[in-house]
C-alpha cells in the first residue's frame, strides 16, 4: 500500500510538471508579434478608400484615425491565421528624417517588425538624392535594434509618379514608366546593404506597379484614359495610389513579411471585397505580387 501510495503521488507530480510546462509553453506563443509602419501618406492610403480602412484594427501612434495599408495587412494577416499587433505612424509629405527629429518618442520602442518607406522622390529639396535616406535608414535601424536586437526591419521601395513623369524638372521627366520605380529601388537596396543586417530586405512594391502594367492588369499611363479591362493604380492626381495600387503594396507587404503566397489569400479575400475590388481583380493582384515578390522586383526592371 506504501508504494502505491508514493507511486500515485510521483504520477501526480509528473503530470503537475507536464501541466505547468503546457502553460509555460503556450504563454511563450501565444503573444502577438509586433509590427510599425513608418511612412507618409503612401502608407496611410491617400486618395483612397484604404486610408479610413478598419482603423480600429491598429493602433495609429497619431490618434489620427488612419487605417490604411497597415490595416489591410492585418486583415490579410488575421485570415491566414496569423497575430499581428499593428502600429502606425506617418505624415502626408514627410521623410524618414521627419518622424526621426518629430517622432521620435512615438516610434522609440521594442518591435518585432518595422516597415519604413521614405518620401516618394527620396529627398524633397534634391529628387532623387538617396544621401539622406541611407543615413536616416541607419539610424533608425540602429535605434530599433537597441530596444530589441532581434527586430526586422522591411524598406518598401515606391512606385513611380505619372504626374512627375509628364512634369518638368526633375530626374524623370520623359523617360519609360518604370524608370522611377527601378531608381527608387536602387537607392532603396544601397540604404538596405548599409543597415543590414538588421534590415531584412526591401519590398519592391514600385516594381511590382511595373509588373502589373506589362502583364496587362493595370494601365501604363492614366493621362490618356485607361484601357477597359484594365486597373489603374493611382488616384485622380497621378501621384498616389488608387484602392487597386495600396491593395497590391499590401499584398507585397504582407507576402514579404510572412512568407506567405499572396495568391493563398483567394479570390474572395475579404479586405478586396470590403475595398470595392472584384474577385478577379483581387486574383490579379495577387498574382502579380507573387510574380514580384518570386523574382524580386525582376519582372518590373
């Protein structure tokens, strides 16, 4: 009876064990990952229906109510399955260098994952000139890696300006569509090698805007009318993006970071049809972000 009475008191000791490290463990996992988009209105979705977009599923650092494509991306995330606690700061017209010097105290935290996009021309005052932003990307980089050395950092390279295009004075004037978007990516790749290897990679959304036109899903040029069939990605101005254009570059956002194929999202994906999108119009996009994201940008050079 003694050994009875020892062995059912080691049983439950065991199991007490097994018990405490099945908490233990699912406490560990549990947790959201944490995620910030650093940005301007090419992150809040100017211009669109993306900007106000479920605003109470992230946490915008502004409190200025904005949803946008850090919203999309939570909504794409939370139909995979996936945890993300979502955090925006941004500024319409404002650089890295900006939300360093004005927001500093805002963004100055532990981050699993952060995504930093610079001003469209990368330096206002000079277009073109990555100078600034592959300092400004250094800095930043070093600051999240101080509160956690673990963090991630994302670059999203931005697409190409039909208004500055068609405008005068400045490096684009006249050339083919996509050169924007490939010299954006360069600069964005030279601040990349720079902070690496905290920053992760660069996330070539105005490449995968390129991609879209040559494989006849989006219009090259909506100055002369867009083609029927067609999408246009930017809005009435010609500068930023319409509901199809922010769709995409979350959809390269959310395949970058994850690693999941945008195409498993599906046609009836509910972010596109809370957007207005169509099925076929979300499958579209999402088959070019995977085209973009599998060949790095390739299929836009």
């Amino acid at each position: 009876m003694a050994w009875n009475i020892g062995d059912m008191i080691r049983r439950r000791f065991v199991r007490s064990l097994v018990a405490v490290a099945i908490v233990l463990l699912a406490g560990a996992t549990a947790g959201a990952e944490t995620i910030l988009f650093v940005g301007n209105s090419f992150i809040f979705g100017a211009g669109s229906a993306a900007m106000r977009y479920r605003p109470g599923s992230v946490t915008d650092l502004n409190g200025e109510g904005i949803g946008g494509v850090p919203a999309i991306f939570r909504r794409f995330a939370e139909q995979a399955g996936l945890d993300y606690d979502v955090a925006v700061e941004t500024g319409g017209g404002r650089s890295l260098g900006w939300h360093l010097a004005e927001r500093r105290a805002r963004i100055d935290r532990a981050w699993d994952h952060v995504v930093l996009q610079e001003y469209s021309t990368l330096d206002a005052a000079r277009p073109g000139d990555p100078a600034r932003f592959i300092a400004d990307t250094q800095t930043l980089a070093t600051l999240f890696a101080v509160r956690n050395p673990g963090v991630r950092l994302h670059l999203t390279a931005t697409w190409s300006r039909p208004d500055l295009v068609r405008g005068g004075g400045n490096p684009w004037t006249g050339r083919p569509i996509a050169a924007m978007a490939n010299d954006l990516r360069r600069a964005y790749d030279r601040a990349a090698a720079q902070a690496r290897p905290v920053v992760r990679g660069v996330v070539p959304v105005g490449q995968a805007f390129i991609c879209a036109i040559r494989a006849g899903v989006a219009d090259a040029d909506p100055y002369d009318g867009i083609t029927p069939g067609r999408l246009d990605l930017w809005a009435d101005d010609h500068y930023h993006a319409s509901t199809a254009g922010y769709y995409l570059e979350a959809l390269m956002l959310f395949g970058a970071i994850t690693g999941r194929d945008p195409r498993s999202l599906g046609v009836r994906e509910a972010a596109a049809a809370d957007l207005g999108l169509s099925p076929r119009q979300a499958g579209d996009l999402q088959r070019i972000a995977h085209r973009a994201i599998a060949t790095d940008g390739a299929c836009g050079r």
